[in-house]
C-alpha cells in the first residue's frame, strides 16, 4: 500500500532524541486496511464456487507430486498443462509443508491475493499522482463502477466476483501487473538512466532484466492477464519515456529478454505453445454478450480519461484503454474470444482516470463538480444494484440484495473416494467441484493443453453415452473399464444403474453417491 506520512513536531524531551518524527498512515493505507479485512470475511463467508475446484484439484496434484503432477481432473499424466504456474507450485509446496488441502489453500490464499492487489494498486496509482486521497478513490472505482448487471468472471474485480475470485491465480496476476506498471513507469520516468551510460554501459541492466522476469512471472501466472500486462506497460513506455537513446532501448531490451528467459525456463508447461490453441475460445464467447449492461458505469469515466488525453496523447492511461481495446475488438473480430478476458482490466483507465480527477485539492471547478456527483451516483448505483450483496449477509440485509453463488459442498461424497479414483458425474455443480477434493473425472470439465481437445470431448461423448437412460448394463461395463471408473455421482433425476450400489446421498441437493460393483458398502446420509 501507499507509504504514511512522517510530519515534524515540536521535539520535546526523549522525543528530540529521534528527531520529532512521527509516523502517520495515509489515507490508503487506513481505508486499504479495511478494505481487505471486509473483503476477506466476505470471501471466507462464500461458498467456494464455479472454478475454485479446479484450482483446488491443482494444489492437490502437486501436494501428492510436485514434481511430476498427474493431470488436475483426470487419471492422465499432467505434463504441458498451463495449470501447473509458479503460483500453483507455491500453493503446493505450502500444502505439502501443512497438510492442508486443495480447498483450504484456497482460503488461505484469498486475503494473501488481495493484499498482493492492494499494494499494487497503491503503488500505480502513486505512480500517476501525489495526491493521498487518489488511491483510495481508485479502489472506490475498481470495486464499485462496473454495471447494473451482475459480471463474475476470473479477473473481473466489482466486490461481487471478488467474493468468489480472490483465491485465483488471475487476482495474484493482477496485483503483479499493477506493481509491474508502477516499476515500469519509475524506470521510464528516471532521467538519471537516461542520461547517464557507465563505463561498461551496463548500470542500471539489473532492474531492467528484474522487472521483465515480473512480466515473465506474470505470464506463467496467468497468460490471458499477462496480455493486458504487457499492453499497460507499453502504454507506460510509451507515455513517459522521452528520450530514446541506444542506451535507452538496450535497457527495455534486457527487460523483454529477461521476461523471455524466466518463461522459456519454466519447466512444468511451455506458455508459447498457448499462443495457437483455441480450445476455450468458444466458452469465452459468451463474454461479449452483455457488454451494456456489464460494464456501462464505468464509462462515466470516459470524460477524465477525455480530459487526460487533451492534455497528452501520450497519457499512459490513455493508451492503455486504446491498446486493450485493440486487443478486445481483435478478440471478437478473430473469434479468438478468450482474449475478452482482459475486459477487467480494460476498464482500469475508466476507473482510474476520474478518481485521480477528484483526488485534487479543492476549490473544484464546475467540470470536476459534476464529475464527482456523476460518479458518487454511479458507484452509489453499482452497489445497490449488484455489488452490495457481497459484503452484506443475508441475515443483515434489510432489502434483499442479490447474493453471492452458494455452491454445495461435496465432503459427504469425498470421503468416500479414494484419491485418483475415477468419477462420472451429471451434476453441473459436482462435475466442476469433485476433483478438488483428490478424485478424477472420466471427462474433465475444462479444456486443458495438456490433453488432446479431440479426446476431452471423446470422453465426454463416453460420458454421456454411459449415462444414457438407453444405455445397457453391457454397454456401460465397457465404457467403465475404459475409463476404470469406481463411483458415480448422480443428481436425483438420474436412476441409480442396477450394477451400482448407493453409499451416500445428500440431504441438501439430493445427490447419490453409488459404487459401481460393490454391494457390501451400507448407505448413509450427508
């Protein structure tokens, strides 16, 4: 977060001794602080949801290999998968050190993810401006200034997706992109590196070749945000490097050189080979549906980010929200939706931009009067109207504002499934929850580089046919020595096959856990 306030007063007795100084926490740093002790309690208060089991089956692949991790969902080796990041290695080896599993790392990394954000954000937004008071309405703007529809996705960040996306490695990658922009524009900003060229050329180079192995890290964290990464820090460059001596462009040089050396290194998955698979870009489709009412608050900060570049065009936050734009409209232009991911991120000049507007000191004048009402009104808006439920239980809320996914859990079923064990399941919240508890799916639920997307959807067609109310007893016996699978985990609208034996059932969704081929196992309740 932003660094305090050290102010002089009139030194008296032992206080002469130090000077008279006195530390005072800046406005971020108090508002910050609490910011993420709410958000924190928001997001343990959740339900983990939608994409926390594969992250959870992730960590509990690496507790039991780090080395050599199976595949996160099914009964295949993992080698190539893009889940298997420095981030998610360091989740593993944490779990592996304390026992815990894949969905408690989870927690755990939430509050540790936003702190990681915050400290970024601070140190951007410092970057930009002095004024105290800017960061904190930043955050404001970030959290608050979306739609008046709900948007959760990995790597959107209003206070609803936050309470679901906190222990993601998208947040972590994001928080890195914020303290990479803010490296980046100190860099870009020092006149001393400009001038001056030591006797072998080579000072400064260090700093320069670290700051691109963050860029790397961050693309091994999470590609997709690395992309909007690497356009923010062009657009910082581009906006405050004035001179461009040979010098100059050799030091941005070792900076991509060194993001290029820690990626090219990394020896779980190869990211470049990313580049060409479009295996997830039919699910990402549906991002640019929406769009309206989605993201329409944030354009109130259209006529500051006007305003900032009528005074420069080459304002960073001006080029950035050009370049990610680019890079959107490509996105849909190419069908090549995934990179609609960095839609998050697209807005932070919208956002960004008005709060550094009225973090300046008053009088204000008539434009940046209307400016805060139109803003205050918007985020006022925002929260009513979608974000409010997240930092509000239900049982505090006088209104009935609309709540965060309260996905099932699926500890009842899990424990009585052996690690690696192999799951057919046709539940929509079980098929994304159940490998994060250790057991694999005969389809797994997600595209993945590290196996074949012809084969996934081979296997989900098995699956499909296996659960086909048509399907014979010998028809399934096939498909189930395929696959060597042991338990199936049925809704209750799915009859339980006469060759499988219920174990346990849920009281809460109606679910049944059935053994395929073992009668002896008693049946007992969640």
């Amino acid at each position: 977060m932003s660094a305090g306030v050290l102010t002089r007063r009139p030194a008296r007795g032992a206080g002469a001794l130090r000077g008279g100084r006195v530390w005072r926490p800046s406005p971020f740093q108090v508002f910050g602080f609490l910011f993420w002790l709410v958000m924190s309690l928001a997001f343990w208060r959740v339900p983990l949801c939608c994409d926390a089991g594969v992250h959870a089956a992730v960590v509990e692949r690496l507790k039991a290999h780090l080395l050599r991790p199976r595949h996160p969902m099914a009964d295949l080796p993992g080698a190539g998968s893009p889940y298997y990041s420095p981030y998610a290695v360091a989740e593993g080896a944490f779990a592996r050190l304390t026992g815990l599993t894949g969905w408690e790392v989870l927690r755990v990394a939430g509050p540790v993810n936003l702190l990681v954000l915050l400290s970024g954000i601070g140190r951007f937004v410092r970057a930009l401006t002095p004024r105290p008071w800017a960061p904190v309405l930043a955050l404001a703007a970030m959290t608050l200034l979306w739609g008046t529809e709900r948007a959760w996705w990995s790597g959107y960040l209003g206070l609803m997706s936050m309470t679901g996306n906190l222990g993601y490695p998208s947040t972590f990658a994001i928080g890195l992109a914020f303290w990479a922009w803010a490296l980046t524009g100190a860099r870009a900003r020092d006149e001393r590196l400009v001038r001056y060229v030591g006797p072998s050329g080579l000072r400064g180079f260090t700093g320069y070749a670290g700051l691109g192995a963050l860029y790397g890290v961050i693309l091994l964290v999470h590609p997709i945000t690395a992309v909007a990464a690497v356009t923010g820090g062009l657009a910082v460059v581009l906006g405050w490097q004035r001179a461009w001596r040979p010098a100059v462009a050799a030091r941005w040089a070792v900076t991509g050189a060194g993001a290029l050396a820690v990626t090219a290194g990394w020896p779980y998955f190869d990211v470049f080979a990313l580049a060409g698979d479009g295996s997830v870009d039919a699910m990402h489709r549906r991002l640019y549906d929406g769009m309206t009412g989605h993201f329409w608050l944030a354009l109130l900060g259209l006529p500051a980010l006007w305003a900032r570049g009528r005074r420069s065009p080459r304002d960073p936050l001006v080029l950035m929200f050009a370049l990610d734009c680019l890079v959107v409209a490509y996105g849909y232009v190419s069908g090549h939706y995934t990179y609609g991911r960095i839609l998050g991120l697209t807005l932070v000049p919208l956002q960004f931009a008005p709060a550094v507007e009225l973090a300046a000191p008053r009088p204000w004048g008539p434009g940046r009067r209307v400016l805060g009402a139109v803003a205050a009104c918007g985020a006022c808006l925002g929260l009513l109207t979608v974000q409010a439920g997240a930092v509000v239980p239900r049982a505090l809320d006088p209104v009935g504002f609309e709540q965060p996914p309260r996905w099932p859990a699926y500890d009842w079923a899990a424990q009585h499934i052996g690690p690696g064990e192999v799951v057919v399941t046709d539940g929509y919240f079980a098929v994304h929850a159940i490998a994060g508890y250790g057991p694999n799916l005969a389809a797994p639920a997600w595209p993945d580089a590290a196996l074949d997307e012809r084969a996934r959807l081979r296997r989900l067609a098995d699956v499909r046919a296996y659960l086909d109310h048509d399907s014979t007893r010998a028809e399934r016996a096939v498909i189930a020595r395929r696959y060597r699978i042991r338990w199936l985990l049925l809704t209750r609208w799915h009859p339980v096959p006469e060759e499988a034996v219920v174990v346990a059932w849920s009281r809460r969704t109606g679910e049944v856990l059935a053994r395929v081929g073992n009668p002896r196992e008693r049946s007992t309740g969640e």
